[in-house]
C-alpha cells in the first residue's frame, strides 16, 4: 500500500468554488493532496485506489458551531421531555406530551434509582403544556423523600421538589433573584438561570463540568457526532480545568480519534484572570483540541421568559428576564478579551442582550482595534437588520439559532413575542444580505445534534405545525451546506484547515447516502447519514 489513498464517490461537493464537484479526493498524511477523477494524484506517485464509498457522497465534514459535550452524558438520567429524542446508541425516546406523561415517566425511572439517589431529569419544556405550570407539588407526588430536579430543555430554567428546596434551604424568605415565589409567598419549585439553579445542581451532585468532562462523555459527544456527519464540534460553555484538560488531549490524542472539539472557556472568574486562562489554554491546542476561545453569557432563554428583550416586551407581559452577566460586567469582559487578542463567542438571544453586546464590542473596537477578531455573537434569536449592519461594519460574525423555528416557532407566535417578531427570528437572510458570515447551529442538547436538519429549517422555516414562520427569511439549500460547513469553519477561525474539500486542508468528510443539492429542498432533513472521514480515517456506522 501507498502513502497515497485516493477515494472514490458517487459525487463529492467540495464547497470550493474553483471545482465545485469532483468524483475522486486523494490523502496523504490525513490531508488533502489532490481534487478530480481517478488519475487526480498520479503525479505524486504511486497511490492505492479506495472504493469503499464509491457509492456515497462526500461533503466537507459537517462543522456545529454551537454545541456543548453534555449532550451525549445528558442520557445518564431522565428524559422528560416533548419531542421524541434519539439516544447515542440509537435507541428512539417517545417524547412525553402531557403532564402525566411527564409525572408518570418520571415515576417510573424512580423504580431504578437506589434509595439515597436523587431523580435527575431533563429535556423538560413547560412551554408545550400550557395548562398547568410543573411545580413541586407535583413533584413531590414521584417521592417526597427523595431530591427531584427538573431541567428544562434550554438550561435556563429547572423545576424541583420540596425535598431539594430543603437542601438548599430556599424558602419564603429566600432573595434570590430566579427563585419563583407563588401568590402564597412559598417558592414554587420554578428556578430560573443560573444563581438560583447552582446551589441546588451543586447539592444533587449535578454539575455540568463533569458531564462533560469525563472520558465517556467524551467519547459519547465523538459517537453522537459521527452519527450526524459532523468531524468538529464546539464545547461552548467549559471550564477546562487543568485535570479536564489532560483528559481531554489524552482521550483527543488517541489515534483514530474521529472528532476536533473547540471548547470556548466560560469567563466565570474576573476578566484578566479568564484572559490569562484562555491563553494558557491556546498553547496547549493539538490538531484533534482546538483551544482559546472564551464564552460569554448574557441573558437567558426567550421560551423561558428569561431572556432580554427590548419594548414592547414580552406578549403576556412577564418581567423582562434575566441577566447571568449584567451589562457592566459584559463591557468590562468584553474589552479585556479583545485587548488581548481572544476571540469570544457571546450569547445573545433578547435583542436587548444583542445590542448590549454589539456596543460593547465597539467600544473595545475604538480602544484596541483589532480586524481579525471575528467575535461571534451566538443564538442572534431577534437581531434586526440594523444590527446585523452594525456587525458587518466590524467583523462580528453571527451564528443563527435557526432550529428554534421549528422546535419553539410555533410558541413564540402565541406565548413569548408575538408573529410581527417572530417572523424575523434567526433571520438568516437578513444576516446574509447585510454581509455578515453566519453559521447556523442546534445548541446540542437544547435541541438534536444534527446539521442537515438545521439546514432543513434554515431552508424552510417551518415550525412544527408546518406553518411557514417569515418566508422572507429563507436561505438557499447551497447557502445552508456552506453555513453547516465553511461558514462555520470561518466563525472558528479553522476555514484555512477545514470547512471545504481542497488540496491542503484536512481530510474531514461527511458521508452521505444522498446527495442534498439534487434532491427536494424539503427533503434535506432526510438525508441518511452514513459516517466521517476525520484526518483520512474512515468511521462508518
């Protein structure tokens, strides 16, 4: 056998406009050397043919620009919640549509715990039954002795019994901005964002750092990508500490690792010490770790009421959310970051979060310029035209929360913002019109790992019902790949390595039994997914 391997395919679309399709890519040393049909490396030498996926397409691996490595460990408890879930192993989870569902899948799960055990569920979303909002009384029906928790499917909020709002000893009297009191004065069970939510997840032993970070989650989050064609992903949300670490590059390192993982450090500390971090941490990145970045996070969630949005409000007139980082904070964080040269990724799903951040990025613009940050406002869920203009004009980069459409469109119509704003919610066009690089993403475990799917959306905009939410807004299909792909390779800064099929980058591809530009737009969820190629390494399911 050579050094040389050259692949066959059906097709290969390569996201490089100077061959746009070829039938054959050639690899060596896990690279790229050579782009056509079957003589393309010829010239190199001696290669051996590889016919293995001779009747498959190949993509640019497909590139989630938002994800977190819970996603795969989230399985370890209870899924509670509305739409029907696949796990990592494949197995379909039938989504629980009602109260009781909820209460008696709950109920059941307690059967398998053992006594000292508290019940951990997740996935949970109050917003698809309206009826009656989860409380711990409720809760307290599943077992009044042992800790029960709750978290919703967007990580902002939670709902848990009387036991753990013992532990954690928040009663009438409790001042804790998130702790929901009812019209008794009583808390309610209803914690919302993170300093009310911390001290009960710290109590059950629920921390995220950990789900993420032990060495079966990660080889989990690596099995759930491969699944959905994806040969990078982000952990958008780490802590990274130094035994993390090692963790994570000893299991990365391993060869026939079929995964780069690009977690964004959480700036939980002061700025100049999360600066200081962030760059220890880029001097320890390696081809399969790709480290430096810094996460942001300012409000919350829109379906939780939590986020921060600017007049006329909320449609039921529910207080205007919830700051984790409040606006003097984020400056300061803000300027720090790009003063040294760091490149953040900043939740924003209110648009009054948004325009909080874009001021700040421009006030550390006038004090530090800096034309290569490409900062990357993340989620983008109500930016205007007007904002996105503002980004364009400074190279702020935008990635879309576009599966909110389908998952929560329908709902944030009648119960969060009303059909004027949501028609333009992830408005990817208007993102794209204005000249701003988007890619487009689906917050894994928010919502399923699975870029074609929210390509799908992207392409579409339907919401569950099949209503069409603001078709001003649709993208094209090839607009869509290039967002799952090059687009997201550049909010990376990887769209020198990855992100398109050419001579000199990795050799990443994405597997697919059909090819997504030739088929019906509405079908591109559809498209089966048949595994990777990371660093010429073939990983089929």
């Amino acid at each position: 056998m050579t050094d040389i391997t050259v692949f066959r395919a059906r097709k290969i679309i390569t996201m490089d406009a100077n061959r746009p399709e070829a039938t054959h890519v050639a690899v060596r040393n896990g690279r790229i050397l050579a782009v056509g049909d079957a003589d393309c490396a010829d010239q190199w030498g001696a290669v051996t043919h590889d016919d293995q996926l001779s009747d498959s397409i190949l993509m640019p691996g497909l590139i989630e620009g938002h994800a977190h490595m819970m996603a795969g460990a989230m399985w370890r408890y209870a899924y509670a919640g509305y739409h029907d879930r696949i796990d990592p192993d494949g197995k379909l989870w039938q989504g629980m549509t009602t109260l009781d569902d909820v209460i008696a899948g709950l109920s059941a799960h307690v059967d398998g715990l053992r006594p000292e055990e508290p019940l951990v569920g997740w996935g949970f979303d109050p917003i698809f039954l309206p009826n009656e909002r989860l409380n711990r009384h409720h809760l307290d029906q599943i077992d009044p002795d042992r800790p029960i928790a709750i978290i919703f499917s967007n990580f902002h909020l939670m709902c848990v019994n009387s036991k753990a709002l013992e532990m954690a000893q928040f009663s009438r009297e409790t001042n804790v901005e998130g702790v929901v009191k009812g019209s008794d004065g009583e808390p309610t069970g209803e914690l919302q964002e993170m300093a009310a939510m911390f001290p009960i997840l710290r109590r059950l032993g629920v921390d995220f750092r950990s789900l993420s970070q032990q060495e079966d989650s990660i080889r989990t989050y690596a099995e759930v990508a491969r699944r959905a064609g994806v040969t990078t992903i982000t952990d958008l949300f780490s802590s990274m500490e130094d035994d993390d670490l090692e963790v994570m590059l000893r299991v990365t390192g391993e060869e026939g690792f079929p995964l780069r993982i690009v977690p964004a450090l959480g700036s939980m500390a002061a700025p100049d010490e999360t600066a200081a971090r962030a760059k220890a941490l880029a001097a320890r990145s390696t081809d399969k770790l790709r480290l430096g970045a810094v996460k942001l996070m300012t409000d919350g969630s829109i379906q939780g009421w939590t986020a921060r949005v600017k007049w006329p409000g909320y449609v039921g007139g529910q207080p205007n959310g919830i700051w984790n980082t409040p606006p003097d904070l984020i400056y300061q964080l803000v300027e720090t970051m790009h003063r040294e040269g760091i490149q953040m990724h900043i939740h924003v799903n209110g648009d009054e979060a948004a325009e909080v951040s874009i001021d700040a990025i421009e006030a550390a613009i006038r004090k530090h310029p800096w034309t290569g940050h490409r900062h990357v406002l993340q989620h983008c869920q109500m930016m205007t035209p007007a904002m996105y203009r503002r980004c364009a004009e400074m190279g702020i980069c935008a990635n879309i929360f576009a599966n909110h459409i389908w998952y929560f469109g329908d709902q944030h119509i009648a119960l969060t913002i009303g059909e004027d704003r949501a028609r333009r919610m992830d408005a990817c066009r208007s993102a794209l019109d204005e000249g701003v690089h988007i890619a487009i993403h689906s917050d894994a475990p928010v919502t399923p790992l699975g870029p074609l799917f929210t390509a799908w959306v992207a392409v579409t905009r339907q919401t569950m019902t099949g209503h069409v939410l603001g078709e001003p807004q649709r993208i094209s299909v090839d607009e869509a790949l290039y967002a799952i792909t090059l687009g997201a390779a550049f909010t990376l800064k990887l769209d020198h390595e990855i992100g398109s099929i050419e001579t000199g980058k990795i050799a990443d591809f994405a597997v697919l039994a059909d090819d997504p530009t030739a088929i019906d737009p509405t079908r591109l969820k559809d498209v089966q997914v048949l595994g990777t190629v990371s660093g010429g390494q073939v990983h089929l399911l």
